[in-house]
C-alpha cells in the first residue's frame, strides 16, 4: 500500500497525480478530441472546477500515453502563467523546452504572428512526416490561468491591453491557426475562469476562437462524483465505504469550491483513516467535524468520545457545528491555533516569536496573499519580503514570517504555496524574493477567520479610500487649514491608522497603479508620507483651536465666578434698596407733619440718594470689571450699569414718590434675579464645555469598543456586552444616532448568537423570482419565471396564486410590478402585456418594440407610462375597457427607470447613454434635464415630500435634483461600485441603496455626509432591495432567496440587549473599556 | 424521450402517509423522464415481488414522519430490494430522503438506520425536488458499463509502441513457448480508442506486460494511465513494465505502483525475464 494520499487536498492534480484523477474521462477525451480536430481550445468553467487539474493530470497525460492521434510519440508541454510579463514566462517555457537561447527565443516573438511557430521549426524537435528520426516531437502550448492577462496591472488597466500582452496573445492565436492550416503537431491550450468571457473582446480574433473551440467544464454528475471519491482510494488500495460516499455527495455545496473542499475533505479522511489502512467510514468524516456524532452507529460513538475528550478545549470548540462545510474552517483554525508551537519547535529559527507576534504576522500574511477585486476578496501573489514590510516590525525577519506560515505548507496542509518536500529540506527556509500564493480561493471563502480579515481589510481599504479624497481635497486647495480635518472625522482616520497601521508597503500592494516596482514603492512612499502629514497638521490645528477656546473658558469661567459676585452684590445692594426704599416711604409719608422734618428727610434723602449714587458708581466699576472679562459679562455689566443708574434716578426721585420707589424696588428685585438667572447660564456654559470635551471622548471611546467586537472574545457574551456598551456610550453622549461603526459592531455580536429566525429572517424559493413588491407588512407579491404570481402573507406564507400566463405565450423575458393591481410582462417575441390581476384583466401594451424595462401608473390620468429597451417611452390610456396607445416619443437611448410623484403633471426618466429627461403629461413633451457623460442613469425615485428627485448613476454617485427648480442640489459620492437600485422609507428618512459590490449602504436623509451602515454578506448577486414597512430591508439574492435585516443600530441594540446574561467583572472592563473610565452597569437589572 | 430510458424499469415501493403526495409526483416525473414504473400501491401481492424482480431498479421515499405501521411497510419493500440487490450487481436501490427544513421531530433514528445499511450500488439521496433527484437517477442508471470490446481471457498481454515494433516481434516469438501472448501496438495516428480495450483486456490477464526501448518517453506515461484505467491495485492479475537497459535515459527513468514491477534488462533476457516473472504468479495462483 502506497503511503502517499491518492486525494491532493486543496491544490489542484500534478501531471505526476494523474493516476489517481478519476470522474472526468469523458471530458479528457472530449477535450482530446477537439484538439486532434482544431488544434487549439480554450477551457473555461468556474473558480474551483477543476480547469488545471484537467490540463494537468487529465489532457497532457493522455497525450503523453498516446491517446492522442498526432504525428509524434514524443511530447513538449511549454506551460505557463501569464503574471506580470506574459511574453517573458512564454518565451522561457519554450526556450526550455526547445532548448534554444532565452535572448533568441524573447527576440524572435516580438514579432508576433508566425513568431512561435517559426522558432518550433528552427528546433531540433520539428521534423516534417518524411524524416522522422525519432527524435521529433509534437509541441503542447499551454496559458494556464489566462484571466491573468486581466487581473494584472502590467498587463490590462484603463480598459487596454499593454502591447506586451497583446503580443502574447497574438502569439498563440496565431499559432493555433497556422498549425490547423498547415496540419502540424501544435496544440494551444487556454485555461481560463468563465467571469472572464466578456472582457476577452479587448484581445482581437479571442472572442472568433473561443466561439470556435471552447470547452465548458461541466459539473460533475453523481456517478462521476462517486468515482472522485471512491476510484482513487480502490487505485491506492485503501477502502471507502458506500455510505460515507452517498453523504458526502448530498453535502456537497452547489456552486463554486465543490471540487476543492471535496478533495480537502478526502485528503483528512484519509489520513484520519491512518493513510487508508482503515475503511474511510462516518468515524472519520466526525472526527475532521464533518459528521454530527449523534448520527454515527453505538460502536463508533465510544471511538468518537475517546477521540473528542482528548483535545483541548479550543479545539473542541470547533466541532460545535460538525458538517461537511466546517471541515476546511476546522482544519485552518486548528493550523493557526498550532502555528506558535510549531515554530517554538524549529532548531534553524534563532530568534522565536511571541504568540502575539505570530499571529500578527499570520494575519498580516493572509490579508497580505488576498485583494479585493471588484469587492470581492481573491488570491494575490505577494513576495515574502513584501509581507515582513508591512509588518514592519524590526526583529520580525523574512525567516520568522516564513518559519510561521510554514504550517501552511506542509505536505498534510498545503494551503501556501510552494509547499514544503519533505525530501528537500531546503525547501522549508524560503529565499527572502520568494513569491507566496493561497493554493486556492476555496480556502479564503471558507475559513472563516481569513473572511473576518478579509472584510476587515475592505473595511481598511474603503477608509483609505476615503482618507485619500480628503488628503486630495486638501493638496488641491493649497493646504489649506479649512480643508483639515475636523475633530469627528481625525478621531475616525486617526483610529484607522492605528488599527490598519498601514505603510508604503501596504499601500503599493493595495493599489492598482501600472507601474514598474521601484516605481511603484516610490509612489506609495509618497503617499504615505502626505497621510502622515495630513494627519499631524489637522491634530495641530485642533490642539491650537482647542487652546484657543481653553483661555477663552477660562477667561468666561473668571468672568463668570466675577458677574455671579457682582450680581450678587448687585442683589444684595438691590434688596437692601427694597429695604430701605420701603424705609423711605415711611419717612416721606411722614413728611407731611412737619415741613422741617420733610426738610431733613429731603437731605436724609439726599444723602441717601448720594449713597446710592455712590453704590450704583461703585456697581458701575465692578460691572465694568465684568464687562472686560468677557461679552456676555460685558452685557451683565452694561445691565449693571444701568440697573445703577436707574437706582441712581430712583435715590433722587425717592423724596418726592415713596410708593414710586417701592415699585421700583420690587423692579429692581426682578432684575436682579434675571442677572442670577444669566450668571447662572454662563455658569452652566463653562460646565457645558467641560462636558463637550467629555463627550467626544465618550464617543471615540464607543468606536473604539464598536472595533474591538470584530476582534471577536472567546465568550460570545463578551462580544454582547462590549457592542451593546459602545451602544450606550455613543446613544448617552449624543453621538449620530446611525453611526455604521456601532451598527457593524451590534450586528456582528448579534449574528454571534447564530440566531439566524430572528435576526436576519431569509426565505428560499424553489422557483426563480422575477419581480417582487413589497405592498404592506401582510402583502407580498412575486412573480416567478414560471408565470405564476404568489401573494404572501407577513409570514411568508402564499395566500393565492394566479397563472398569469396564456396557452400560447412565449417565454417571459422582464417583467415590472407597479403597484398591488398592475404587473407589466414582456415575452421573448416582444410582446408586452399589463396585467391587472385583481380584477382579472389583461391589455396589450401597444407602441413598443422591444421589451419594457420600466413602467409607471399615473392615477390621474388613468394611465400607464413604459419605457422599453427600444428607446421609445409609450403613453396608453385605459378607455372603455381598453387601453389605448396615446403617444409614442423616441428617446436618445434605452430608458432604464422611470418614475412618477404624486399629484405632479410629470414623469422622470433616466437613460443608458446618463441622460435625465422630464415628460409633461398634459402637453406630451419631453424636456433634457441633465446629461451625465459616460455614466448611466441606472435608477430614479422621487420623494413626493421632500421635492427632490434622487438619481443612482453606474459610477456610484448619488445625485439630488431640486423637483421644482430642475437644479442638482447635492451630489453624494457612494462608492466606486455601480448603484444598481434604490429604496426609499415612506417618512423618506431613509434612503438604501443597492451597489454591484454586492453590498447595501443605508443613509439618513439628513445626514447625508455621515458614513452610511453598509450591509455585506456572502451574498451571490443582490437583484433588488427594499425598504419593509416594518424597520426592516429586504435584499432579493440572486433571484432565489429573500433575506430581510435590521436597519438601524436601535433595532439591533434591542437584540442583543436580550441576549446579554450578565455585566462586564471589574477585570474585564478595566482590560477591554478602560482603567480611567468609570464603571457601569450595562444592563441595570444584573 | 429516449429509448434507452423507456425499455427501463423502475419499482416505486411503499411510502408512509406524510409522504404520499410527494410518492405521486415523483411517479408522474420518472414518466416524464421516460421511464416505465410500477407503483407498488396499485399492485397485488403477488404482482409486488414480481414487479420489483423486473424491474432495474427500486425507488423508496422516506419523509420525516414515518410512524410504526409504515415502518414495516418501508421495511418490507427494502428488504425485498437489498435481496434483489445482493443477487444481481445491476440492481440500484435509490432512497430519497428530501431535505425540509422543518424543525419539528424528525425520525432521524429510522432515517439513520437506512443511512447506516447503504451498501455499493444503493443511493442515498437528499435533494429538495423531485425532478433533481430523478436527474441523478438517470445519470446513475446510463452510465454504460459494459465496454464495446470484445476480449479474451489470457495469460500474457504484450502492449509496445510503434516505435519499438521490430524488437517486439521477436519477443513474441520467444513468448510462443511460454505462452502466447496477446498483443497490442500503440500507434500515435490510430483511430483505435485504446482505453477501454486495455481496460477491459488487462483484466482478462494474468500477466500485462509493457516493453519499450525506443519509445522511453512514452512508456512511463502510457504505464500511469493504463494502471489507473484498469484498476490499479484491484486488478486480478500483474503488471510488468520491462525495458532494454540500451534504452537512452534509463537511469532516470522509475515507476512504482501496487502490482507493478520494473525491470531493467539486456535485450537478449527480456523473453527470459517475462518468462520469469509468468512462472512466479502462476505458481502463486496454484498455490492460492
């Protein structure tokens, strides 16, 4: 029994594998045939079909074993990538191969066309069919990975092909064509990932050959998927039992990663299976946590026991969710949690790392060997040195990032590629220029903690973005000090920075620039050298305004504590005016008895009044001292000075009228506490500033924990409480009510809890959906491909079906519905019909010639309004039971969306080509609003309360127009992805829009400038989004499931708050809040 | 609809009652697909067994719900098909246990029994649709066994290449004495599907024997693929890959698998060595 296992794991087959690559003989011999007849083929299929193994251990085989019919027995296979130089990796397998000069071989192919087959023919290789010496060979040409040529920079940016890449293809197009007119033993063969089909049109004649010559791999029926499984155990002379093959046949996923998790999974079988000396049966297939253990026989149970009870507590934490989709998760995580102790055991590694360095440095690798194409993570080629850069950690060496991957690449593992032969021990110490690759993107969309870095990087990488428009806005402006950063936003960017902690290094691999490497670093160097700046002078300026505003307090805080006893004299000396007015009057009322009296009470007076005089002069000073401190005790002082003055008048009136100056008096009683009362205000003021700064802090403080969530704690209570606590701290200090960094961090503690029915509420139809309307929280319309429309109650549940559809209706291609009566259905042979299903009518739509992409009902007019793909918007009006054609109007381009507001005389209409058109009802015109160049106007909804009409264009800006005026109002930049659709909420507080990164972001509408939430998940193509009358949104997933989530951090907050079961200990808070923060109880009933 | 698929039949046993509708729809769909059915309910007794002997394969349904009384009905119409199915190596038994997703009370002990008894040529299938499923069906019950080659049972088979054919006939000629040999010659041009006849014929012999000296970069490859079509280390009889130690390259040449020696020999000791070799398996074979 041979010791090696007939299963490769994730990687795809060796040539030197073949003999165990069972289950695709038909198409080996499909493909084989096509060659022997064309010559050249192009092999396309989806990620993880298994296109190289087919190549590799299927087709070149087989030509090798001689199941090919051609001239020669013999074989050259000249395979290569593409990369970043196509030409060179060509002429290096040729030269190789055909053993001539490199120089020559590069020299002679940039001529292009015959290039490739005149060096063949120069060779010693190329013999014609009359001397054959036995030494002629028949030439094998093979582009693996082709879609190369678009994902490289060097070789496709800006929508062009670099001549190199160009060349190259021209080369083996070329070449495939000579060799089929001349009949010689030349075969090209391209691999290439289906996504990429489209984008072949860049290349001339590619799309001619791929029509000619193209092989789809298909999937894998059952009895091929049973020899997969079952063939290589048998060649190896190993066993598998029937039963493990019928399971792991239904558990394998539709769609991308089938083949690759499948081999994974027969790779640990068979070592769990001790190298296949035992059966491969259930037992196994449970203890790589692939298998429930409830589900396995008596016997095996005790096995399983014995086995679980043996592991640690983390790692028995992993078989929690035993299926076949945890094994490659379970299998990663176990790698990672290992990798400290492997590498504390390597001898040729002097300095070790701490375990908190080897997992920075595994999680920068990681993030490092994946990029986000178009928002999705994929595998990116990055050298060793690259990675160590962007740790940029100074005793973190080339050989402490290599001794920690190298877990990663070991002959059970094999997930980095170049794997380690356990026959060359070299091969464990990588050279520092060595390039490292993920062998498979299986394994960045199934292990779940590389998906957490992965989104965190986007997260990263979509900050980054917008840090650079910033950094721009400001370089263009001159640095300017108004377009610094303010206070928010420099909290927001500082804490990326420290988080990200990027560098030039991390921002040469993130960017797409098209630019040799020296070049490329010098770029990224640049930048970050601006970042940094940028950075610092916003801090500065802040520290300088805050400064600033510090004096100012303290100068109102002095002015304040001054007015208060100003004031305070100035009540006491008013009350002691009361008194003594009210003395006073006595002394006047008692004037009348004695005119010497009232002589002397006259002087009495007089010299009170002095007094008085003397004190309001004495007030005037001390207001005065006020007035100088600051504005507002300035005013208190010019009050004062005035209230003194109005006494003075009083003091000298108070002789004649006593009563006068009662009344006075108490009018002096009022003023005076109204000084309090503004004393007291400014009093409040200085605390207020005080309680801003605290405030702020409380709020960064909330982000900062809404962060740490992701970083995810073992016990998902943890994980609830530090979510629902920056909850609170952001709610308590008046932070943005829809903060997207506190909704990330609530929805992933929630979605923690796995309780998926009441969370993220998802609904699967058999049937493809084609339309969908949401009409209130108890109705729900679908129309499905099949002509059927369901109505749903709120539990999903169908109520009624109607069959929309004729005897003799061809197939339906679009449909739209309008409101909870009108469905507008457009067939194959450009029928179109409006079907009013609730009362059972249907009416040919006249004046279109295509299908109708668009309709809309204007009551009003009782009339319908299409857009077609014809250019043509039609206007039909019901009349008698008919509906009638009224006016047709040709339009520039397709008309994508159309809308109608209530109670307005007209429709909104955008186009293809990015025109924006209005169309009066009443005077059928059309009047161009906008034009948008190079931009399509993909959807338009207008909000009837607010009087605007919003536009989502394919260059994701979100464009507001003044209803009224015809005017653009904001222009709010999205995302660099396309805006795909839009919904807006009944109090149209609330705009999502729908982007073709598969993603939704959500905007407060008067909010616009915040960050929005943004929904993302593994999400397959997102059709439509709607906002439900219940809180909630609802994304349509391609075509097939209905997913509804919260919408707001509220709703969320409300979730995890039942969920929590306790408070945070001391300890915890103090590690994970902070020691200077005070504790609290988050939940108040614990 | 093919005729392949309508000379085929298929038993549909019993199903308990949550199932019945599910039981009726899959029938109208296997006729749809073309194939013939007899549905257990509408048979007496004694056409049951009789049916279900005719037929090529049986189907059983098996919902989440399956009380006492239909158990035994279940398990009498599978215990007639797993004895069909222990007599005849063509026969499929397919069980079909849609997914739900019900979160009531599933009978997973019941369903877990039938998981547990699959065997080779019975599956176990879980897909939501009923049309899904007879896709797979379909697909199991065509895949064409039988190869178009007709064979003969023998004890040497000699495969070389072209290349080596003037060295290879003198071989044969010595081989006379030890046995005749049968022969094949790969040619690069032939039309000739090579596959399935060394498939079929390397399991006929007692000894498979490829020589080459001329066509060195051929034979190794050739010897993977024919190890691997034919069964590898499964196959009843050896291999024997034999090459002229004159042979450019040799040194660097090695091939190691079950049931496959490579020997390295002087031109004038290749019948020898072949001869050699013979006599070892077949005195095993004796021996046995």
């Amino acid at each position: 029994m041979i010791e090696l296992s007939p299963y490769p794991g994730l990687r795809p087959f060796t040539e030197e594998e073949s003999i165990f690559f069972k289950g695709r003989d038909t198409h080996i011999r499909k493909i084989v045939q096509q060659l022997e007849e064309r010559k050249i083929i192009i092999i396309t299929g989806a990620s993880g079909d298994g296109k190289s193994s087919l190549v590799y251990a299927g087709v070149i085989p087989a030509a090798r074993a001689g199941f090919f019919r051609t001239q020669f027995n013999n074989w050259l296979i000249c395979d290569f990538r593409p990369e970043r130089s196509p030409l060179d990796n060509l002429a290096l397998t040729l030269s190789e191969n055909l053993k001539i000069d490199f120089k020559n071989v590069r020299d002679e192919l940039d001529f292009g066309f015959s290039s490739l087959i005149d060096v063949y023919k120069k060779s010693d290789f190329y013999k014609d069919a009359n001397n054959n010496d036995g030494k002629g060979a028949n030439l094998f040409i093979l582009a693996d990975q082709f879609e190369e040529f678009f994902t490289n920079p060097e070789n496709y940016s800006d929508g062009k092909a670099s001549a190199e890449a160009y060349t190259a293809v021209n080369l083996l197009l070329e070449t495939g064509r000579i060799a089929l007119a001349e009949n010689l033993p030349v075969y090209v063969v391209f691999t290439m990932r289906s996504d990429f089909i489209s984008q072949s049109v860049v290349f001339k004649g590619l799309p001619e050959m791929i029509g000619f010559s193209q092989f789809f791999v298909p999937r894998l029926k059952r009895h091929e998927l049973q020899m997969v499984i079952e063939d290589p155990a048998k060649l190896a002379g190993g066993k598998i039992s029937a039963r493990l093959t019928q399971v792991l046949i239904n558990e394998l996923p539709d769609g991308f990663d089938q083949l690759p998790l499948l081999q994974h999974a027969l790779n640990r079988l068979w070592i769990e299976a001790k190298h296949g000396k035992e059966e491969l049966d259930f037992i196994h297939l449970a203890q790589i946590g692939g298998f429930d253990r409830d589900m396995l026989e008596a016997q095996d149970q005790n096995t399983y026991d014995t086995f679980f009870n043996s592991l640690d507590n983390k790692t028995k934490t992993y078989f929690q969710n035993p299926k076949f989709t945890n094994i490659l998760n379970l299998h990663a995580n176990f790698l990672y949690d290992q990798a400290y102790e492997y590498v504390k055991k390597l001898n040729w590694l002097k300095e070790k790392p701490t375990r908190e360095e080897t997992d920075l440095i595994l999680r920068t690798a990681f993030k490092s060997l994946t990029k986000i194409d178009n928002g999705r993570a994929v595998r990116n080629r990055v050298e060793l040195s690259e990675i160590k850069y962007i740790i940029n950690k100074k005793h973190v060496s080339t050989e402490t990032v290599c001794a920690v991957l190298n877990i990663f690449r070991l002959p059970g593992s094999t997930f980095v590629k170049p794997f380690i032969n356990e026959k060359d021990i070299e091969s464990e110490i990588l050279p520092t220029k060595q390039v490292l690759d993920i062998t498979h993107e299986a394994l960045i969309r199934n292990w779940q903690l590389l998906h957490q870095w992965g989104v965190e990087e986007l997260g990263y990488l979509s900050d980054y973005e917008d840090l650079k428009i910033q950094l721009l806005r400001w370089i263009e402006n001159n640095q300017k000090k108004s377009y610094l950063l303010n206070l928010g936003t420099l909290s927001y960017f500082e804490n990326w920075f420290e988080k990200a902690k990027p560098n030039d290094f991390w921002i040469a691999k993130n960017e797409n620039w098209a630019l040799p490497t020296n070049e490329k670093r010098k770029k990224a160097k640049d930048v970050f050298e601006h970042i940094v700046d940028f950075l610092k002078q916003s801090k500065n300026h802040l520290e300088h305004q805050a400064a600033s505003k510090r004096k100012l307090r303290i100068i109102l805080f002095t002015a304040s504590i001054l007015a208060i006893l100003a004031l305070s004299g100035l009540s006491i000396w008013a009350l002691n005016e009361k008194s003594f007015a009210q003395k006073q009057q006595q002394i006047a009322a008692n004037q009348s008895k004695i005119a010497l009296e009232e002589k002397e009470k006259a002087i009495i007076a007089q010299k009170t009044a002095e007094e008085q005089r003397i004190l309001a002069m004495d007030n005037e000073k001390k207001a005065t001292m006020a007035k100088l401190a600051s504005d507002s005790a300035r005013q208190e002082a010019i009050f004062a000075r005035a209230l003194a003055e109005e006494q003075k008048i009083i003091a000298q009136l108070e002789t004649e009228n006593a009563l006068k100056q009662k009344t006075i008096a108490q009018n002096e009683r009022v003023i005076a506490e109204e000084q309090k009362k503004i004393a007291e205000t400014q009093r409040k003021r200085a605390i207020s500033a005080s309680d801003s700064a605290q405030k702020l802090s409380y709020l960064a403080l909330a982000q900062t924990l809404a962060y740490k969530v992701k970083t995810k704690f073992d016990d998902v209570q943890l994980n609830l409480l530090v979510a629902y606590q920056a909850f609170l701290f952001n709610k308590n200090a008046g932070g943005f009510e829809f903060d997207p960094v506190i909704f990330e961090g609530l929805k992933y503690a929630a979605e923690l809890t796995e309780n998926e029915s009441e969370l993220a509420k998802s609904y699967n139809f058999s049937n493809e959906i084609l339309a969908t309307r949401i009409i209130n929280k108890d109705k729900i319309l679908i129309l499905y491909t099949n002509g059927t429309m369901a109505e749903l109650d709120a539990k999903h549940k169908v109520v009624k079906t109607t069959n929309l559809l004729e005897k003799n209706d061809e197939l339906i291609s679009s449909a739209f519905i309008i409101n909870d009566s009108l469905l507008v259905i457009s067939f194959d042979n450009y029928v179109n019909r409006l079907n009013d299903f609730k009362n059972e009518k249907k009416y040919t739509i006249e004046g279109h010639t295509n299908y109708i992409r668009t309709a809309t009902y204007v009551p009003a007019y009782k009339a319908i309004i299409t857009g077609g793909r014809d250019n043509k918007l039609s206007y039909s009006e019901f009349t008698k039971n008919k509906l009638k054609n009224i006016h047709q109007n040709n339009l520039p381009d397709k008309i994508k969306t159309i809308d109608y507001g209530k109670s307005d005389n007209e429709v909104w209409i955008g186009l293809q080509n990015g025109d924006i058109y209005t169309y009066h009802l009443g005077k059928n015109e059309l009047v161009k609003i906008k034009s948008f160049k190079d931009v399509r106007v993909n959807t338009l909804k207008i909000m009837n309360n607010s009087n605007y009409v919003v536009a989502g264009l394919s260059n994701g800006h979100l464009v507001f127009f003044n209803k009224q005026l015809k005017t653009i109002e904001n222009d709010l930049f999205v995302s660099y992805a396309e805006i795909n659709s839009l919904s807006i909420a009944e109090q149209e507080d609330i705009i999502a829009i729908g982007l073709a990164d598969n993603t939704v972001r959500i905007y407060q509408t008067n909010a616009l400038g915040e960050k929005p939430i943004i929904i993302s998940g593994k999400f397959e193509h997102i059709d439509d989004i709607q906002l439900s009358t219940e809180n909630s949104i609802m994304l349509l997933d391609n075509r097939k499931k209905m997913m509804y989530y919260f919408l707001t951090p509220n709703d969320y907050a409300e979730f995890v708050k039942e969920k929590i079961s306790r408070n945070f200990s001391t300890k915890e808070w103090n590690s994970i809040v902070g020691k200077n923060v005070p504790f609290e109880k988050t939940i108040n009933h614990f | 609809m093919s005729q392949q698929s309508k000379e085929i039949k298929i038993f549909l046993a019993q199903t308990s009652s949550d199932t019945n509708i599910l039981n009726q729809k899959l029938s109208t769909v296997l006729q749809k697909a073309g194939f013939k059915v007899a549905i257990s309910e509408h048979l007496s007794q004694e056409e049951h067994t009789e049916e279900l002997m005719l037929s090529h394969c049986s189907v059983h349904v098996i919902g989440d719900f399956v009380d006492q009384s239909s158990q035994a009905f279940l398990n009498q119409d599978f215990s007639l098909a797993q004895e069909k199915n222990s007599t005849d190596e063509n026969f499929t038994i397919f069980v079909w246990h849609p997914e739900t997703k019900s979160k009531k009370q599933v009978n997973s002990a019941f369903i877990n029994q039938i998981r547990n008894k699959i065997n080779q040529n019975m599956i176990f299938s879980n897909h939501e649709s009923a049309v899904m499923f007879v896709e797979d069906l379909r697909g199991v019950i065509s895949v064409n066994k039988a190869a178009e080659y007709q064979v003969k049972k023998t004890e040497i088979f000699l495969i070389y290449n072209s290349l080596d054919s003037y060295n290879a006939k003198e071989i044969i000629e010595m081989l006379q004495d030890v046995s005749p040999p049968e022969t094949l010659v790969i040619e690069p041009s032939s039309r000739t599907d090579y596959e399935k006849y060394i498939a079929k014929q390397v399991n006929n012999s007692m000894l498979t024997v490829v020589y080459f000296k001329y066509a060195n970069e051929w034979a190794i490859p050739f010897m993977q693929q024919i190890w691997k079509i034919s069964g590898g280390a499964s196959i009843p009889g050896q291999f024997l890959l034999i090459a002229s130690k004159n042979t450019a390259n040799i040194q660097n040449l090695e091939f190691e698998a079950p049931k496959t020696s490579f020997k390295i020999v002087d031109d004038e000791l290749i019948p020898l060595e072949i001869k050699v070799v013979f006599d070892k398996i077949s005195k095993h074979k004796h021996n046995d």
